[in-house]
C-alpha cells in the first residue's frame, strides 16, 4: 500500500479512494472564468483540480480563486521558483513541479521548506516530453526505466532538503510506455501514483487511451489519483474518468448502463433507445445496473444481473427486474418511461 498524503481535505493514498483530477482551461489570471469552470467541474464530479501558474499575474490571482471553491487547488509551476513561494503563500493545497527545471539546489530548497512549513504536498510530475538529456543519451529514447529514473532522481534531490510529502506521475503519450512505468515505480517505491496518460488526444482516441492505460492500471491495483487528459471541455474528462472507476470496479456512485451490441435477432430500434436511455440516467444517482437489450430471447438472461432493464421485441419492449420480466407487451415508444417509472421505485 502506498502512503497517503494530505492534499487540501482530500486523501491521496493509503488504501483512501481514488480521487479524480482535471485541469483548468482557462487563462489562470481571469479569475471570474477560472472559478466558473472550476464550479463545474465540481458539479460534475471533479475532486481535485489544478491550474497552471505561467507567470506573476497567475499567481497573484490564487488567493482569489482559493477562497471561491470548495475542492483542493493544485498549482502547476515550471522554472520559476517565486512563483510557487507566491502560490504556497496565497493557499495553494500542493504543488505541481519538476525539480529538475526549477533552477540550482537552493531555489528548490526553498520550495520543500515553504511547503513543508504549510503542509502541503508536491508532486513530481515527469514526463516522457521533457526527459532530462543525460537520461536520453543513457537509454536511447524514452522508455520506463528512463522515467522511474528521473522521478527518484527528482525525489532524492527533495529528500536531501527534508521532505517527503510526495506524489510521483510518470506520464508518456505511449500507453505501454505509461503502464511499464508506473509498474516499475509501484515495485521500487511506496509513494502515492497520479495517473495519466498525456497528451492523449481528442475523446474518440483519448478515452480509450487513458481507458487503457489508467484503467488497467487501477485494474492491477496501482494508482492513487488521476487525470484523463482530453482536448476537449475538461468536463468531459470528469466523465471519462467516472467511467473508467466504474469499468475498474472502484466506484459505483452512480448509474451503471449496459447494452447489447445487437443482432439479427433485433426487432427493435435499439441503438437510439440505449442513447436516450443513458442521457436520462445523467439525472439519475442511484448505484444501480440498467440493462438494455435487444431482444427477449437473451435479454432478461444475459443481463440478469441488472437491477432492472428493456429486453426488446417487435414494436414493443420487456420490463425485468433481476432477470424476472414484471411487464409484457409494453408499446415501443413507452419503453423507456415505463423503465424510469420503474427506476424511480427502486
């Protein structure tokens, strides 16, 4: 088990649940927008949230964000180290960096006392993009031992100043690259992992990218928090990432949707009747498992482990409950309200 550090109110490590990042999109300076999209990211089911910190405006605009949310505040710092001292200062609950970029020993010294003084930790974040050169000309290219190499490079140089309050990511575009990696550093070391895959594209590549890398990860028991990074609104990637809890068998805080690929044996419009079926389950919270199938003669079977569910026939629909139909004959176009009225029971 990994150790567990404290980032804001939220557990990272430890055997605590796994708690779902994202970051900011917007210019971190415009704090009306940032706090905007932090509210809902929040409301979609985002727990940790970080923003970058380019430059001083940045980082005189953290005090302001940090007193108008409720989730912990991460702030991401490259190459100048007063702005980190500015953030640590202002509340920042941890502190994103890369030892290795922030200049000579002294300026990182001075960040490990500043956050050790307010209990806040940081994260290494290494990255497949930003490999130090001696590891490259070592290794050849990047690869999973070149990143666990830098990451206890960059947790020595933190160890030596008398901290420890850390979490490590070793994040690469390349899923076996990422999953090796991330293996590697859960057998040398107890710290908390962050997940990800970085850069993973657009939704159609990137989700199933971090499905992949981040789900089969959590799948063999490595990972204590993560982001699904998306080119898209981040609120899509608080969606991704619920998924991917729910697939991993982590988290079931809401509906669970599932539906048969169809066949020949379909009589009924399936396809858009799974899709309204799981836009109306975004308002549902309840932990449970609905099924949407294709015909009768699996349906209730294969899915009798739903809490409840449609097997379809022709121009009409089955409601079941556990596999046990409860209502015959129920007219095509008021399957699905006859499934949430059943839903609303449960």
């Amino acid at each position: 088990m990994t150790k567990q550090i404290m980032v804001g109110n939220v557990p990272v490590g430890g055997g605590a649940p796994v708690a779902i990042q994202s970051m900011c999109s917007t210019p971190t300076h415009d704090v009306e927008k940032t706090v905007a999209q932090i509210h809902r990211l929040e409301a979609a089911g985002c727990e940790i949230i970080r923003v970058a910190v380019p430059d001083r405006a940045a980082a005189k605009a953290i005090g302001a964000i940090r007193e108008r949310i409720r989730i912990p505040l991460v702030v991401d710092i490259h190459f100048d180290y007063k702005l980190a001292l500015e953030c640590i200062a202002a509340g920042a609950d941890k502190v994103r960096i890369n030892p290795g970029n922030i200049g000579s020993e002294d300026r990182v010294k001075a960040v490990a006392d500043a956050c050790r003084q307010k209990n806040i930790p940081i994260r290494i974040g290494v990255n497949g993009g930003s490999l130090e050169k001696d590891l490259l000309a070592k290794y050849g290219k990047v690869c999973p031992q070149a990143l666990v190499d830098s990451a206890f490079g960059h947790i020595r140089l933190l160890n030596k100043f008398d901290f420890d309050d850390i979490c490590v990511s070793l994040k690469s575009s390349s899923v076996p690259v990422t999953m090796a990696a991330y293996q590697l550093m859960s057998q040398q070391s107890d710290y908390p992992l962050h997940l990800g895959v970085t850069e993973a594209g657009t939704p159609t590549m990137g989700v199933i990218k971090s499905a992949m890398g981040i789900g089969g990860l959590l799948a063999l028991g490595i990972g204590d928090t993560f982001r699904v990074t998306l080119t898209a609104d981040p609120c899509e990637e608080i969606v991704a990432a619920k998924r991917i809890l729910q697939a991993a068998g982590l988290r079931q805080d809401g509906p669970n949707l599932i539906s048969c690929p169809t066949c020949g044996r379909t009589r009924i419009d399936l396809i858009p009747l799974a899709n309204q079926v799981e836009e109306r389950l975004k308002e549902v919270h309840k932990p449970i498992t609905v099924a949407v199938m294709g015909c009768v003669v699996n349906g209730p079977g294969e899915a009798s482990a739903a809490d409840v569910g449609i097997a379809g026939g022709k121009g009409m629909g089955f409601i079941f409950r556990h596999g046990e139909i409860i209502k015959k004959q129920v007219p095509e176009d008021q399957l699905i309200d006859e499934l949430f009225r059943v839903i609303d029971q449960l």
